[in-house]
C-alpha cells in the first residue's frame, strides 16, 4: 500500500479517534434472542432489531436446516441467471400477500431494496423524451433511501421532517411532465417516531404524487400481522411503493420491494442493484417465509413488545428522563456530545446492559443518543433493571 494512503488513513482514524467518532467492532457471541456474551460476560441487548426474538425461533431454524439440505447453501447466481429457486418464488408471494399489493422483489438487503427502487423510478422518470422525474425526500429518512436518491442523476429536494407544509409547497413547483416521487419511511429509525400519514393522505388527494415509503422498522411491529404502520391505521392504499426489511422484526437478512405487478417487472429490467446482486441463499427465503407465518400465528409478540415499550417509557419519564411518545420499540435517550454517550453506554455495559450509542453522522451533531431497542423477549425485570440504569445515569 502506497505510503501516501496509509498516511491518509492514519491521520483520519486519527481524527475520528480524538473527536469520539471512531467505530470498531466487537465480538457479541448471541446466546439467545436478547442475550449475548462479551468478553466472558452475559449482557442483555438492547442493542437489537430483533423486535419479535424470531432470530431464534424454531420454525425459521428448521426452515433454513431443510432448504440448506435441498437447495443448497447459495443460490449460486443472480436471480435473472439461475439464482431464482422455488423458494425466493414461495417467499415473494407471501411477502406480496402479507403487505396486500399484487407482486414483490426479494433483494439481498433492505438497502438494496431501497437502491434498485429509486434507481427503477429514477429510469421510468427518464424513459421518454420531455419527462422527468423529482424525488422529494424527509430530512431524516435513511441513509440507504438518501444514498439512492443522491445517487439517481435526477432533481431531489429535502423537506423537513414531517414537514407537511414545506412538501405542499415544493409538489406545487411541479414541472410538465415530471414525475414527483415522495420518500418517507414509517417508523423512523433513530427516534422511533411515526410519519404524518394522514397528512401525506390529505395531500395525495389534492396532488397527485407516487409515494414511496419504507416500512423497514414498522413490519412485524404494527399491523395485522405484522404487515405495518400503514395498515394498522388504514393508508396502505396510498402508498405506492412499501419497502421492507427482513433483518429487523423478521429475525432474517434481506429486504424487498412491494407494489404492482407492472412496478416489480419494472424493477427486473431497470433496478440495477437488483439486476447485479446474487439472490439470497434459499435457506434465507424459505426462513423469510416462515418469519410472516410466525407474525400470523402468534400475535402475542407483537402485543408484548409494545407493551414493554409502554412500560418503558414510563418509568423513564417516572425517573425523570425525557424520551417521545409512542410504542414503537426504539426509545432515544438524548445525550447531547459524543463521549457523554459513548461514556454512558459504558457505564451501562458494566452493569450488563448492551445499549448502544449513537453518533454523528448518524444523527446530527450534538444531539448523540442511546438508542434503546427492545425485543419481546426481554422481561419485566429486564426492562425495570435498564430504567433503573437509565434513570442514574442521566
């Protein structure tokens, strides 16, 4: 490696290092769905998507154990070559059906996902002459939907996040021709708080626009089902493009892309990071599809994780500790600078807590977090112990 290169990765580490920023990995054995061992020792993780424990759940297990042993440990190829088994086939139809739209995309991650969706709208913006294509994005949508909106050589604006009236304005400055498509998530990631979407509804009705809304930390938890946010409260017929993951809620790895029939054709021909992906192993799909039976068959783990959410919130505001309203299962505790968090989540793990901090560029400067996350798993005496560390510690 040329002395140039190592000098420039030296000093930046170096930077990051002084300023707090610095991200390394550690090994966290899971033991498991809330539990892992570091360093010897048995901390409970409140550091996991695993919302519904399903990492860990015997129908997924057997599922993977059984595709393994009959279609292999990869898929081998990408989809369109010979990397589409009968099990990415079975998984895209139940995903279809579980979110109510006529056909999905199963891609290798919820970022994929997000990518081959916006570079499909971005190609259809720009497939005939005199069109275009605007994308109109939250300020605090995902980095995966921010990356692919940067990304798509065509016109983008950020809207304050939720910010109903400053998008009103921008859909207004529509050009001829041109496609407007509005990117929100549900459940945003780092505050757990909901999107307006009886707002974005109203203003659908008024000017038309193609919504595309990422449900990543939203499936399994809300919904019959599990099938999310916008169909517990009534506005999945709105939403023209959902976006799940399976990584979270669903115990998994992967994501997809759901909507009509012709949108999901279109993502075969124009989502390049669909096109060039190599499928997930079968083993993963066929778990995928068991992951949306187990949200049918036991429902009491999605009553229990919000619950336990509620319980939460509570005791922290009881203990004095601001934390938003809601019952999704990310529950922020605002810090403020980097090594007052970074400090805080130490103090934590020594009691056998596994909290995770946040940092820039994450979230913005100065507004550093735990990010709490919980799973059904967890138990009362679990979710009193981390309120009570909590609570001392802020």
């Amino acid at each position: 490696m040329p002395d140039s290169l190592n000098s420039l990765i030296e000093l930046e580490l170096l930077r990051l290092d002084q300023s707090h920023l610095l991200r390394q990995r550690r090994v966290a054995r899971p033991i498991d769905a809330a539990h892992v061992e570091i360093d010897g020792r048995v901390c409970v993780n409140f550091s996991s998507n695993n919302y519904l424990g399903l990492t860990h759940h015997p129908r997924l297990a057997g599922a993977m154990r059984k595709a393994t042993e009959t279609l292999g440990a990869g898929a081998g190829a990408a989809p369109l070559i010979s990397g589409y088994s009968p099990a990415h086939a079975a998984a895209e139809s139940a995903i279809a059906r579980w979110k109510e739209t006529e056909s999905a995309v199963l891609l290798p991650s919820g970022y994929q996902a997000n990518l081959a969706a916006i570079q499909t709208l971005a190609a259809l913006g720009k497939s005939q002459k005199g069109h275009s294509v605007r994308f109109l994005i939250d300020k605090l949508a995902h980095a995966s939907l921010l990356d692919a909106v940067r990304a798509a050589d065509a016109a983008w604006r950020v809207f304050p996040h939720n910010g109903i009236e400053k998008l009103q304005r921008l859909l207004g400055e529509q050009e001829e021709n041109q496609l407007q498509v509005v990117v929100t998530e549900s459940i945003f990631s780092m505050d757990g708080d909901a999107a307006d979407l009886a707002a974005l509804d109203r203003l659908k009705k008024e000017q038309p626009f193609v919504l595309v809304l990422d449900e990543a930390h939203a499936s399994g938890v809300y919904g019959r089902n599990g099938a999310g946010l916008a169909a517990e409260l009534g506005f999945g017929e709105i939403v023209d493009i959902f976006i799940v993951t399976f990584s979270k809620a669903a115990g998994c790895v992967g994501g997809a892309v759901c909507g009509s029939e012709k949108f999901c054709q279109a993502i075969l021909n124009l989502g390049r990071a669909y096109l060039f992906s190599t499928s997930v192993p079968p083993a993963i799909a066929a778990a995928i599809e068991q992951a949306i039976g187990v949200m049918r068959d036991e429902p009491q783990r999605q009553r229990r994780l919000r619950e336990l959410s509620k319980s939460l919130r509570t005791k922290l505001r009881e203990g004095g500790v601001s934390v938003p309203e809601g019952d999704s299962p990310i529950v922020p505790v605002i810090v403020g600078s980097e090594s007052a968090a970074m400090d805080f989540s130490r103090r934590l793990l020594e009691e056998g807590l596994l909290v995770s901090a946040v940092r820039p560029p994450t979230v913005p400067r100065g507004t550093s977090r735990l990010r709490i996350a919980l799973s059904c798993e967890h138990s009362d005496a679990e979710i009193a112990q981390l309120a009570s560390g909590v609570v001392r510690g802020n």
